[in-house]
C-alpha cells in the first residue's frame, strides 16, 4: 500500500473524530470540559475506556512480547479485576459523596490542600510520562510506515498529531472524550479481530502449546513473573493507574449515579481480560507466522512487520486506522486530566476561567512534543515494560498517599509528606537496583512496596506528632 494512500486514511480519519467532536461537545463548558456536564451514559463510557486503559503499547507491545514471555502477562490482568473490584466500592463511593471534580480533593479534604498538591503533582508527573511514552511508540510505527517514505521528519509528524488532538480537546473536554474514545476503541478492535481471523489455522492453539508460547502461570518465587507477584502487581496497577488517576476517573466522574459508575468499571474489568487475552493470542499467532516464514523481527516491530510485509493491502489500512484509534484514547484524555489538575489542583483557578485553561492545554502539548523527542532518542525496544516500570515509582507514592487518607488519616506536616514520598522511591530504587537479596528479582510489585514504604513513613511520622 502506498504511503500517501496510507497518509490520506489517517488525514480522513482525524477528520471524522473532529466532526464528532465538534457535534457532542458543542457548548460544553466549564462542566462539560471537566466532569462531561455528569451525564455520560455509563456502558459507553466503560467501552471507551477500554481503548484508554490499553493504548498503542498494548496494541503494538503486548503481541511482541509473548515470544519471550509466553502469556504469562494474563497474570497481570487477572490481578486487574481485584483493582476494579476496589476502586468501585471503596473510592467511587468517596469521591461521589464529595462530588469531586479533581480526584485529589479527597486528599485536601482529609490531609490538608499540600496533600492535595502533593498528589497532583505525582499524578501529573506520572501521566505525562507514561502518556509521552505511548504517544512516542505509535508515532514512531506511523512514522516508519507512511512518513519516512514520504521524506517528513518524525518531529513534524509528531508535531501535527498533537496539533490534531488539540482541535477537539481544547473545548470539548471530557464531554468529547466519551464518545471519540468509543469510536477510537472500536477501530482498534476492529483491526485486533481482522488480523486474528486472517491468522487464525485450525490446530493454532495446539501449536502455541507445543511452542511454549501459551504458557500463562509461573511458579518459581525468585522470577519477576512469579504468579502471585503478577497477580498482586495486577490489583494495585489497576487501583493507581485508574483509581488515583484523574484522567480514568474523570470519566466515570462524568456518570452521574455512583451505581452506575460501579457498573461502569465493573464491565471495564471483564472487557480488558477478554481484549488482552485475545490481544495475546495475536502475539502467539505473530510468532509462529515469523518463525514459519524466517523474519527477524521481535518485539515491538513484530506486529507491523507481519502486516505490512505479509498481509493484503487493504489490512494495512485496517492496521494503521487501528493503530490510530489505539494511540489517542491515551493520548487526548492525558492532556484534558493534567489541564484540569493543574488548573484545579495547583493553580486553584475558577473552573469557569477558560483563558487559563487553553494556556496550560496548549503548554503540556508543547510538552508532550518535546518528550516524545526524547524518547525518540531514547528508543526502548519494548515499551510496555518500561512504563509499567516508570509507574512502580510515580503511582507508588499516590498509592500510599490515598491509603493514609483513606484509612488511617492523621495530621502531618507539608514537610513530612514530601520527604516521605520522594524517600520512599529513592529506597525502591536501592531495592531495584541493588537486588540485595539474593536471587530475588523485583518486578512489577514495586508499586505495592513502594506504597507501602509511603504508608508507613506517614504513618511513623504522624504517630510522633501525637
């Protein structure tokens, strides 16, 4: 398929989520921008946030992994449910009963406004870095795919993505989002079916067996994949990169009965185990298609290898519309959350300041730009790793800071809360770093320890205040 062919169905495409936009959020407002005026309705908002939880690093990364890590990664979203299960009847129900628009309001409420900004400012360094990293992975398959051939630079193309984003999220806000990440996740799906179905053979999952590839459980205790590791890592990633996340929780904010919220993320939890299983089972069929027909390629180039040199034309256009509608749920809801936490949260502006707003909407796109650049130099082969690294050590803090507030809260100083959680990362780094008991590797419970290091900081120093 032809490059410029390839560039006009993304041309097309953004300009379809425009016109969308433009229709739903039309004199959204203050309201409409931060909360989607609450009156979403809840099963579209679970199915678009589907496309939001897994972004371009599943749709590109998890299918890349399974050749080194079978399905073991199943783990990790079986753990999820658990999360789901937490964050729907123990935080929904605080942050209803507030009526927040800023999640981290239940933090000024219950330790005072640092810890408010305390929270938002670890939220804001989290989701732009995990947000920039996604961002960065699809625009580098986009890239390689249509732009190089056609001699544009990787940071024009970047440039014009976010530049596209902006046009229907500057305004409409969340009230946009819910239904762009709707028509985004099923472009995505779309693409996740049609690839499965044309690699699909009738002994496949004798073959997976055979190969070692559908492996999902691990035994041994000392591995960073240990199952009851994989298991709990899975629960506290979904609790702190959805529960203590504006950008996921604004939208359920945006649901205007808290049942129906519950609701919404109870029917997330069971979508993301079927999506990211079949999103796995495309990964076995990638590898036993490369190994089959010799290509080299691993990881994160194995899906777009396979589609672009093995598959018909017109799946290539699928794949990239695919990998479109994969790369901005996450992209466009992260810049919308980290307005609205700056302007709630740190700034403490009016809602109803939009000038404000624009400003720091546009200033974490030029942002988003300048990171992607980075992490274009950067260049990690697989980037679902990475990030679920990164967020061991930015949500652990948040994870430790809300289970004080939550349970346990007791006055501590603006001090105190900050050398705790900046104390608290730097020893999980030791720990990480250092492996200092033997054999035992640290995976992706370093966010529960690094909660936990949180907890119990504030807790000492608080019980000495007394």
């Amino acid at each position: 398929m032809s490059p410029a062919l390839l560039l006009l169905g993304v041309i097309a495409y953004f300009a379809g989520l425009l016109v969308l936009a433009r229709c739903v959020a039309h004199g959204a407002g203050a309201a409409g921008f931060y909360v989607g005026a609450r009156e979403s309705p809840w099963p579209v908002v679970a199915f678009g946030m589907v496309g939001t939880s897994l972004s371009g690093v599943t749709f590109i990364s998890v299918p890349g992994s399974v050749a080194a890590s079978g399905f073991s990664y199943l783990q990790v979203t079986l753990g999820y449910v658990a999360g789901y299960v937490a964050i729907a009847f123990v935080l929904l129900p605080a942050y209803h009963r507030l009526r927040v628009t800023s999640i981290y309001e239940l933090l000024g409420e219950r330790l005072g406004p640092g810890a408010r900004r305390l929270g938002a400012a670890y939220f804001i360094l989290s989701r732009t870095v995990g947000a920039t990293a996604r961002l960065y992975l699809v625009v580098q398959v986009l890239y390689l795919l249509m732009l190089q051939p056609l001699g544009v630079p990787f940071a024009a193309g970047a440039a014009v993505v976010l530049a596209m984003i902006l046009l229907y999220t500057v305004d409409g806000g969340v009230k946009a989002l819910v239904w762009t990440d709707t028509l985004q996740t099923a472009g995505m799906l779309t693409g996740l079916v049609v690839c499965i179905a044309l690699l699909w053979r009738p002994d496949a999952l004798a073959q997976l067996d055979a190969a070692g590839l559908s492996r999902v459980w691990v035994g041994d205790p000392l591995s960073r994949d240990f199952s009851v590791k994989a298991l709990l890592a899975g629960m506290f990633i979904a609790i702190a990169m959805t529960g203590l996340d504006q950008e996921m929780m604004q939208k359920s904010l945006s649901v205007a009965k808290l049942r129906d919220a519950q609701k919404n993320l109870l029917l997330l939890a069971v979508l993301l185990v079927v999506v990211i299983g079949a999103f796995l089972l495309l990964g076995g069929l990638l590898t036993l298609f490369a190994r089959e027909h010799g290509l080299a390629a691993t990881g994160d180039a194995l899906f777009p290898a396979v589609v672009m040199q093995h598959l018909p034309a017109w799946v290539q256009v699928v794949f990239v519309l695919a990998l479109v509608s994969a790369l901005l749920p996450s992209a466009d809801g992260a810049l919308t959350a980290l307005t609205a936490s700056t302007c709630l949260d740190l700034l403490r502006v009016s809602q109803d300041d939009t000038r404000t707003r624009r400003r720091v909407h546009l200033g974490f796109a030029v942002l988003f730009l300048l990171l992607v650049l980075g992490f274009k130099a950067l260049d990690n082969a697989s980037m679902v790793f990475l990030i679920l690294k990164l967020a061991g050590y930015t949500y652990g803090p948040l994870l430790g800071l809300f289970a004080f507030a939550l349970f346990t809260p007791r006055p501590v100083s603006g001090r105190a809360l900050v050398a705790v959680c900046v104390a608290a990362p730097l020893l999980c780094a030791v720990v990480d770093f250092g492996q200092p008991w033997g054999g035992w590797q640290i995976g992706l419970e370093l966010l529960l320890l690094n909660g936990l290091l949180t907890w119990a900081g504030l807790w000492t120093l608080a019980q000495r205040r007394h």
